[in-house]
C-alpha cells in the first residue's frame, strides 16, 4: 500500500484523534514510505516505548500492510500484472517490484482526487515546520536531519499526480533511481532505465479499469479487518479477545488508551 492509502486507512480506523494532533498521527501512517523513498531506512530502536501521535501512526503502517498485501484479491491483482511485466526482465524480483508499487500508486491516484484526502496530506506534511517535531523526525531514520529536509520538499511538489500510467511509472522510475543513488554501499536491483518506461505504462494501461474497479473493495476490507479487534494481522483467523490480549500483545488492533491526566 502506497502513502496516499496508508493516509486514507489511518483516518477511517481510528476517527476520533483530536484535530489539532492528527496530522502528526497522519504522518506517521505514512513515514515508513516516506523514510523508504528518501533513501534511508528507520532506526531499529527509535520508535521503542514511545507514545507519540507519530511512532503509533507508522506502528498502524506496518499494520495496514499487513493486512493489505494478504489478501487475496491484491495477491492476484499483483500477480497478473507481473507476469505481463516479467518479459521486460530476467529477474522476477523487479517485476514483483515493479507490480507492487505501480499498482498501489495508481490506487493513490483515485483517492487522492478527494479534497479532503489532499487536505489531510498537506497538513500532515506542514508538521515539519514545527521545531520540536522536526527535531523528533531527525532521530528516527539513518538519515538523520536529511529526513525533515526531505519531507519539506516533499510539501512543496503538492499533491502527487498518479492518476495516469505513464505518471506513476515515471515517479516510479524517479525513485527507484534515486534510491539507488543514495545506496552507495548496497544496491536495491529494483531500478530501471528509460527505454521501459513506455512498455511498463502499456502494461498498466491495459490493467487500469481492473485496478481502479479493485482498489476501493481492497482498500476497504483492509479498513473492516483492521477495525476488528478479534483478528489477528497476519492470518485473519477469528480468536477469542482474551486470546489475542495473553497470546499476541504487540499485534492487538485496538487504539492505544489515552492516559489520564
């Protein structure tokens, strides 16, 4: 899932977040991906036992992927189109790649023609003018300040334009350069070059109405699972409350209880 759809899923589970603090809890739901694109990764240890708006909004990310890249019906969406993009490569790990993310961004596209979804993607990016919360961000990836220098540029490109193939496989192969840039050490293998940006967005092109049909019922049975208490995240077998509170304590899906003052 792409950060435009880990933006949507946070707000539709979890609703009642204070207006004046959810954008740092939106930011959060899209870190992981935001850390991933700039080249660096999250520090093992950097969320650990804290309690901010922010590392539970990048703990409902990895919770939403989960989720997300189980079902079936994505595992199959997937599937279809890597194998069509698997002639443009030897290795089937690009492909795999290459179908995820496409797919996933072109899902964004649809949400992100929703103003209030637009709306709630500048405001989360805006917490990076605090002081206080860049200092934060600065100390959860690799990267360091880079991170919240990254992210104001991120704001000022606006709202990201997915809607068309040939868009997202140019984003696409944008990042994936980039992210090899800035792997001096280790390569990801996943970039490609020019002469397949056309072939990949033909690809898609014949693909769009299927996504497009597909990721709103995915998207949404992502949110019903999650806003299921009695199912754990990796498997969806229905357990018993306490079963999940004794047995799975760090994969409970209920909101974190606010302390009282």
């Amino acid at each position: 899932m792409n950060y435009g759809s880990h933006l949507h899923v946070a707000r539709e589970v979890f609703p009642g977040i204070p207006p004046r603090l959810a954008a740092e809890y939106w930011l959060g739901a899209m870190l992981p991906d935001f850390i991933h694109m700039s080249g660096s990764r999250i520090k093992p240890r950097a969320l650990g036992r804290r309690r901010s708006l922010t590392a539970r909004g990048i703990k409902m990310h990895k919770r939403t992927d989960d989720v997300f890249h189980n079902l079936p019906g994505f595992i199959s969406l997937r599937k279809e189109v890597q194998d069509d993009m698997t002639e443009l490569t030897v290795h089937p790990r690009q492909a795999q790649a290459w179908a995820e993310v496409s797919i996933e961004m072109l899902m964004d596209g649809v949400l992100f023609q929703n103003p209030k979804l637009c709306t709630r993607y500048q405001e989360a990016l805006s917490t990076v003018k605090n002081p206080s919360h860049c200092h934060y961000l600065a100390k959860l990836a690799f990267s360091g300040p880079e991170l919240p220098e990254w992210l104001a540029a991120k704001a000022e490109l606006g709202i990201p334009g997915y809607l068309e193939p040939s868009q997202v496989v140019k984003a696409l192969h944008r990042r994936l350069q980039f992210r090899d840039k800035k792997a001096t050490a280790t390569k990801t293998g996943l970039s490609f070059g020019e002469d397949k940006i056309v072939p990949l967005a033909t690809i898609l092109e014949g693909k769009l109405d299927q996504i497009r049909a597909s990721g709103p019922e995915l998207i949404g049975l992502t949110i019903d699972r999650l806003s299921n208490p009695e199912i754990r995240v990796t498997t969806f077998e229905p357990v018993a409350p306490d079963t999940i509170r004794r047995r799975y304590p760090r994969q409970t899906l209920r909101p974190a209880k606010r302390r009282r003052k």
